[in-house]
C-alpha cells in the first residue's frame, strides 16, 4: 500500500505519486472554488494498493451537489466508489476541504473555520497510522497492528470481496436527496432480503431463503470471489448465491436507481464492472419500476391509473398531489378494485389474515396513512390463509394474467368515481382497459402500419394496371 502525494490539482483531475502509510499528524487540503460549478469534482489521491488494476485508491473529494460542495473520504476500485464517509450524512462546506489524521489518533473532515464534519471517533485509542488493505479495507492501528476502525464495520451500498455482513448490519441505497424512499438489503434469521423503505412503512420486493427452508439460524454473509456465501451460527455455509461468469467477483452493490442486487466483475476487454449475477430481472420486478400511482405492463411500459387524478385522463408522469393520503372514513374516501395487477412489494407479516376482501379493503379505508391494500387468497399465499397487506404508497405494482384470486385496491376521494364515469357499474371495466392501454396502443399502432401497407401497395398495383398498355 502507498500513499500519493499531491503534484498538481485542477477542477477535474488530480496527478500523484505514492510511497508510505499515513501516520499521525498527516493533512491534506482540497481548495473549494469560490463560485458553485455545476458537476465540479477534485480529487486528491492520498493511498493507492499495489495491485494489478483496476486497485484500490483512497481519495479526498470535494463534489458540487444540491447547489453546495460536499466534502468527503473515499475509496475507489478503478473508478467505482466502493465506500464514501458522506454516504448517510453529506458534510457541505466552502473555502476548504481538509482530512486529518490528528496527533490524538482521531481522523477527521474539516471546513471552513475549523468545522468538523466527519470523524472516526478514535482519539485517544493510540492509533498509529491510516493503512489500506488489498481488500478495500481502510483501517486505522496502533503500534501493535491492533485494529482501532476500520470501513468493513460500516458498510454503505457496497460489500466488497472478503467482507463479511451480519445480522446487525445492512446495506443501504439513496434514491435521491428531494426523497424519503431508500432501499435496503438485510440479513433476517432465516433469509436475506431487499426491503423499500418509505417513513415507517418498509416492503419487501425480493427475499433468498436457504434450502431446506427450515434453516433459521442465519447468523452472517461473505463474499467471495466465487459467489455470495450464508453461514449459520456454527460457522457452517448454509447457501449461496454463485456468479454466472468465470471472472472473479470484485463486489457486490446494491443500486441507488433500480434498488437491484448484483454480484460485479471486472471486464478487462470493455475496462468496466459488469454484473455477473442479478436477483432481479425483470423491468416489472423492480419497486420503482413506474412512478407513483403508475402500473408496469406486459410490455414493460408503465401506465398510469387514471382514475385517481383530479378530472378525466392523466397527468404525464402518474402524479397525483397526493390526492388520497389523509383520507380515512367512510365518508371521505373509498376504496377501487384494480383487476388484472398486484404489488410487488409486501410487509414483513401481513396486516391481517383470514379475514375477508371486504373486510381487508375496509382496514385501509379506516387507516389515515394507508392509500392502498394488497388481499391474497390460500391459492397465492405461503400458507392457507387469506393475507391482507395495506401499502402506505401505490408503488411497485405490475400487470398480472385475469383470474388471478388476489385483488388490490388504491383509495380515492369520496364520488371520485362518479365524477369521472358517472356510474360506478363500469370501474371494473375500466380498470382492464387502463391497465392495457400502453399494449393496446402498440398493438394498434402496429395493425395500423400493416394496414396502412396494404392500402398503398393495392393502390400502386391498380395505379401500374391503368397504365399497361
């Protein structure tokens, strides 16, 4: 491992040279541009591994993000970002970005007058000197080689090769700062899961449960360079998760956009990270597939439920301002049965069970926060029982075959239907037909096109038989 030393710095690229460890006492500082510049990044390399590349580099980063400069500690492999200290809290400041390996032992991010934004917390604990691993693994020691702190303790939306996971700690992935939505990927005791977590209310939307399914004693996950492996409290692999390609695998990461789980290898012809294995596969499978209040099609499109905007048709993106949250009672709202499409995402137990579909759209009808119910009968259902799921979100919902024995359900205002329709005999129908819009185009556009070819080329014949001599 070495460490690089500053040469020359612009906006957009950092040039080193790389030596030794870091050692107390050690500090660096980014300059911050007076102005705000719009995809702004500098860079000061301070570590690097000696390895074949891609390795693995640790940097100081100033970032233009949200109208501010975020300042930050970071680890790379290639240029992936595998770790970064502003993944749950971003420290923005201005005029300077400076890390601090102080003489106490602590390792800190500094602003403008002194601030600290970021610390690992370890004066005092005689901390030597800032080392990096082959493995990614950023640790601070003392002189003893003792491991004070070190990044595989505090994992973000990254796990790399030789990391291990257990119950106590998770995954997590950022849609973005304007929302409160994120995803997560968990160790339960008796499987591994992908939640969407929204406020308070957290769904499950992909699960791996190790054969024989009675095995509920999951205590932690490693990953190798072979696959992702499930130990239990004996230290015995329980299961796996194996690559599809015969490259290694140099991490697993859970995406902030898609809220997929992948295993990723290192293409040496394209020079990129490439997904060797994925949990989902489907367009249709993915939570955020469609935006709110939208449903994912057989043809992968999304369409929106018209009927719970305001007035007749839909807005372009779905949205609908929010029109059925804070809604509850009888006499403000009732619930609408979507045939022909369900929900992806479920909650850790159902809300209630073995009661009627009635009676399941009714527990949403008089839920304040609930917008939405998912009821699965015994022919869908883990078990023989009637679930009930309420959903304080319309998201992840997706088109099914008819005759499904599930029904879901979204809130609307009171009348809603009545003032779109007129009569509520026809939701039903309407319901099928907006959920086949987008493919019912398509299929039209096409007929149309066939159509349209015939028509001309009758007309080009009749045209060519007038004028033979």
């Amino acid at each position: 491992m070495k460490i690089c030393h500053l040469v020359f710095l612009v906006y957009l690229f950092f040039h080193a040279y790389c030596d030794s460890d870091v050692l107390v006492g050690y500090h660096v500082t980014l300059a911050i541009p007076p102005a705000y510049s719009s995809g702004f990044v500098g860079r000061a390399f301070i570590m690097e591994t000696d390895q074949t590349e891609p390795n693995f580099r640790t940097a100081v980063s100033v970032e233009a993000l949200d109208d501010k400069y975020a300042c930050s500690l970071d680890i790379f492999l290639g240029n992936a970002k595998v770790w970064s200290s502003g993944h749950f809290s971003r420290f923005y400041t201005a005029d300077k970005c400076m890390l601090e390996l102080t003489e106490d032992g602590d390792l800190q991010l500094k602003g403008q007058k002194e601030i600290i934004g970021w610390r690992s917390g370890t004066s005092g604990q005689g901390v030597q000197r800032l080392h990096l691993l082959e493995t990614g693994n950023l640790i601070l020691v003392d002189p003893l080689n003792l491991i004070k702190w070190q990044t595989f303790n505090f994992p973000t939306d990254v796990m790399l090769q030789g990391q291990r996971l257990s119950s106590r700690t998770r995954l997590t992935s950022f849609i973005s700062n304007n929302s409160s939505l994120f995803y997560s990927f968990e160790i339960q005791y008796d499987k591994i899961v992908l939640y969407l977590n929204s406020g308070k209310w957290k769904y499950s939307y992909w699960e791996f449960k190790p054969y024989p399914y009675g095995e509920k004693n999951i205590t932690y996950i490693e990953l190798t360079s072979k696959a992702l492996e499930i130990f239990n409290g004996k230290f015995q692999k329980v299961a796996q998760i194996t690559s599809e390609q015969p490259q290694p695998v140099r991490f697993l990461a859970l995406g902030n956009s898609t809220g997929n789980l992948g295993l990723y290898y290192y293409s040496a012809e394209r020079q990129i990270f490439q997904a060797s294995y994925q949990a989902l596969n489907g367009t249709c499978d993915l939570p955020l597939a469609c935006n709110p209040y939208g449903i994912c099609t057989f043809s992968n499109a999304c369409s929106c439920i018209r009927l719970m905007t305001k007035g007749i048709g839909s807005l372009p993106d779905c949205s609908t301002d929010g029109i059925s949250e804070g809604l509850c009672g009888r006499n403000q709202a009732e619930m609408v049965e979507l045939q022909g499409v369900t929900s992806i995402l479920r909650q850790g137990t159902p809300s209630e069970v073995n009661i009627s579909k009635d009676a399941c759209a009714n527990l949403c009808l008089d839920n304040c926060t609930c917008v939405a119910a998912l009821y699965i009968s015994s022919a869908e259902a883990d078990a023989n029982l009637q679930q009930c799921f309420l959903y304080g979100l319309v998201r992840g919902v997706k088109e099914i075959q008819r005759g499904s024995t599930g029904s879901y359900w979204v809130k609307m205002p009171k009348g809603s239907r009545d003032q779109v329709h007129g009569k509520s005999s026809g939701l039903k129908k309407w319901s099928v037909i907006v959920i086949g819009v987008v493919d019912g185009f398509i299929i039209f556009i096409v007929l149309a096109g066939i159509g349209y070819y015939i028509i001309q080329k009758r007309r080009q014949t009749s045209l060519n038989t007038r004028h033979t001599p």
